[in-house]
C-alpha cells in the first residue's frame, strides 16, 4: 500500500513522482489505508460474539473455539515480517492487491465452511492475508504524509478506526449473527475487499520491483509462525491436560527450538526478515515491548465481557454486540483525541495518560460478579479502559515508526504489527487459561465461578499493562509543539 512512494519505473516521466504523486489521491489513500486497517483488525474479534453459534453448528470444544481466533492471529502475527520485506521487493502495490485478493477470497470460504476444521484453517489463510496487508498499509500513511503534523494527524485517524475495528468486532459480530446468522460475519468481507481492490486499482501508484533472489527470507518467516504457534498450543494443552503432560511438554520444547532456530537464522540471513540490528534503535524496541505486552488485553477483554453478557447475564448476540458498542465508541474517542494532546504534551506523558486510564478501567472491570449491574460493572469501567488505549496507541505508534528511515519503514511498521499480534495470541492463550483454571478451582461452572475467572484473568491483564506502564517511562520525550509548522 506504500506505493506512493516516488515511483522508481522507467515510466516515471509519465506520471507524478515525489510530493506530486504523495498528494494526487491523498484522500484516496488514507481512506484505504483506514479501511484495510478496520477490516483486518475488526477480524480478530469479529467472531468473538459469535463463538456460542459457531460451537453449535460446527460441534466444536472449547480448545476448536480459542482456535478459530488464534488461527487468525498466528499466522497474522507470525508472516507480518515477510508481508512487509516482500512489499519492499516485489512492489508495494502488487503485494496488497495480492493480500487483498487472499484475505477477501478465504473470508468467502470461512463463511461456507461445513466442518470445524474448514472454518480454522480458513482463518488461517486470513490472516495469511492481513499480514501481507497490514505493513503496507502503516508505511503507506508514514511515507504519504511526511510533515510531523499531518503525519500525526493521519496516524491519529488510522489509530482510531484501526482501534475502532479491534473493539467494535463484537458489536458487529453480535448484530450479524443476531440478524442473520455468525458465517456473515466472514461473508460480509467479501463485497467490502471487492471495492477495496477496485479503489486500490485506482489510487495507488506501482513501484518497481527490485531483485528478489536471496531476500525473502522465508525461514525466518515459518519458524517465527510456527514457535509462536507452539508457544499457544503448549499453553492451551497445559489448561486441557496438564503442564507437566507429554504434549504440553513437548509443543512448549519445540516452540522455543523453532524460535531459537529464528534467532540463528536472522544472524546469518544475508536479508533477514526481521533485521534484529533495528532493535538498537531504542524507541522502537520500546514500543515493540509494549505492544508485546499489551496486544492481548484489548482482544481478551472483549473476549471475555462477551461471554459475560452470553454466558452469565442471559444476553442474546445482537444484545451482547450492542452492549459492547460504548467501549467501542471510547477507543475511537480516545484515538481521536490523542494527535490533540500530542500538539500540547510531551508524546511520553500522553502516552502515560492514556494508559493510566487504561489501568484504571482493567481494575474496576477486575471486579465483574454474575449479579452486577451493566453500567456500573461494564459499561463505565470497558469505556474508561478502551479510550485509555485509544490515547496510548498514538504515541507508541509514532515512536516505533519515527527515526528509521523511509526504506525501513515497511519492516519497521511490520514489526509493530507483529509484536501485537504475537501478544495477542500468546497472552489470550495465557489469560483464558487464567480463567478456566479459576473457574474450575472456584466450583466449577456456576455463574459465580465463571464471573470470578474472567475477573482474576482481567487482573492479570492490568498487571500487564502496568508493566507496559514502566516501559512507557522510556519513550521520547518527544512534543509536537516543536514540530515544523506545528499547530499549538
């Protein structure tokens, strides 16, 4: 999606080049690029409401469920890396049309599965899809608009609707499967990335391709996915049959083979995939730890409080999706507000507002009992804690892509990307596991019990998050008061 960059074809007198094609479907841009990040974000969750329906019909246990999401972001997180280093090479714009036409494709087949099995793997090869999308359409945005004040501005945009997408899933999953039933909540990608590649067509300009031999590192790629999907595995088989289990043993050994293995591989690649030199530069190291550490809480959060609202209070889809839309207004909320307080304040002290909410939110929304009252358990807790990470995600953001140079965008924004999504999966792994043991050591599956598991497993996400806190205290101090042609 970066092809705005000048355009290095033979061709190039044709056509504008440099700031001229930056601007000539500027609006255009930014309009992808929010709508991609919604669409591939959004589909984390999406089916988060759905869950109950798609147990239902397709027969699945508890472990098939957590699957049906961790599928998504696994190989999301896991081909991040190489989604980026191929859009580098082979050509931005042919990459996310590429991505495109996988992740609106495997949507349609979700949507028809008829086994379980049908339905994982197709979230697989979605995520497949988001991870060639995904670093594009950050370094399209970093690359487009170059001024620290637009660029803060477009950033603050993205970060709400990408922030928006990742906590209306349940909303719109709820209404889909409550109106219709939960395959539309796949299905309906499909007319959306139909007119997504009809615009891209349109708007983005080609860059050229450069040599590719030797600079895919496709090692790197499949032992990063399949360490981190060992690391999920070992701990969903630790919660089913033990930690000390054969095959909790044995996923977890060979999860920290593969991710060794990762590490040699991009010592020695003559192009790695994740160049590990990057993490010297210390903002973006910083910002990668965060999102790390953070990247689960907001999907488990939802995760959870839709259950609640299923499981325990007696709420229908449509209703439980409904209930889940204020939180989602308090993330957009916050994402929009937070390239305004980023003109006033130091980025680090935004950053340490925003996520103080966030911390504050987690232990009110800690408490959670089956008989507490909506508003005062869910409502204003979930929406103090989503605009908290509306705020923070601005900052951390800018931080992980400023300082690294236009060629290194695509990897650096790849890796942002990656470290979320790896903390997705890995701490909603870690924190559902939380829950269900819990669960069963408070009496089992009583209301009470339940509602006590998704509290305790809450907490652990505040403490998350707090660390993530200490981290902060080393991002820039960074203000936008002294940008070139800052607003006040």
């Amino acid at each position: 999606m970066t092809d705005h960059l000048v355009d290095l074809s033979p061709t190039a007198g044709r056509r504008p080049t440099g700031a001229a094609a930056r601007s000539a479907h500027r609006g255009a841009v930014l309009a992808i690029a929010c709508a991609v990040a919604l669409m591939t974000v959004l589909d984390v969750s999406v089916v988060t409401v759905a869950l109950p329906a798609i147990r239902d019909e397709l027969d699945l246990s508890a472990t098939g469920l957590q699957w049906v999401m961790n599928a998504y972001s696994l190989t999301f997180a896991g081909f991040l890396l190489l989604g980026g280093r191929a859009a580098d090479l082979l050509g931005r714009k042919r990459v996310f049309l590429f991505g495109l036409v996988v992740f609106t494709v495997s949507s349609l087949a979700g949507g028809l599965a008829q086994e379980g099995w049908q339905l994982i793997a197709m979230r697989a090869v979605q995520g497949l899809g988001s991870a060639i999308l995904a670093p594009v359409t950050l370094s399209l945005l970093t690359t487009t608009f170059t001024e620290p004040d637009e660029r803060a501005r477009a950033l603050g945009v993205w970060a709400g609707v990408a922030g928006l997408g990742g906590a209306l899933g349940g909303v719109v999953g709820g209404v889909l499967t409550g109106l219709l039933n939960w395959r539309w909540v796949l299905i309906v990608n499909v007319p959306i990335g139909a007119v997504l590649i009809a615009a891209s067509v349109w708007a983005l300009t080609g860059t050229a391709r450069r040599p590719v031999r030797g600079r895919l590192d496709l090692p790197g790629a499949l032992t990063v996915t399949l360490g981190t999907a060992g690391l999920v595995a070992g701990i969903i088989a630790g919660e089913e049959t033990g930690w000390t289990s054969v095959r909790t043993v044995g996923l977890l050994a060979a999860a920290v083979v593969c991710l060794l293995f990762f590490v040699w591989a991009e010592r020695r690649a003559v192009t790695p995939v994740l160049p590990l030199s990057m993490f010297r530069i210390r903002a973006l190291a910083l910002a990668d730890g965060i999102s790390l550490l953070t990247g689960g809480v907001l999907p488990a959060t939802f995760f959870f409080l839709s259950l609640h609202l299923q499981e325990v209070q007696g709420l229908e889809p449509l209703q439980a999706g409904l209930a889940l839309l204020p939180p989602a207004v308090g993330i957009t909320l916050g994402a929009q507000l937070a390239p305004r307080l980023m003109r006033r304040l130091a980025d680090r002290t935004v950053y340490m507002l925003g996520v103080g909410l966030t911390l504050g939110g987690l232990l009110w929304l800690s408490r959670l009992d089956a008989g507490g009252s909506y508003t005062g358990q869910i409502l204003l807790p979930s929406f103090i804690a989503m605009a908290g990470f509306g705020i923070s995600g601005l900052p951390v953001t800018v931080a992980a892509t400023s300082g690294v140079g236009e060629e290194r965008a695509g990897v650096a924004s790849a890796v942002l990307n990656a470290s979320r999504q790896v903390g997705g999966a890995v701490l909603l792994a870690v924190l559902v596991s939380v829950a269900s043991t819990v669960t069963a050591g408070a009496g089992g599956a009583s209301p009470d019990a339940v509602t006590h598991g998704f509290g305790v497993a809450l907490l652990v996400g505040a403490g998350m998050v707090a660390v993530a806190a200490v981290l902060g205290l080393g991002l820039p101090q960074q203000s936008r008061r002294a940008a070139p042609g800052g607003q006040p």
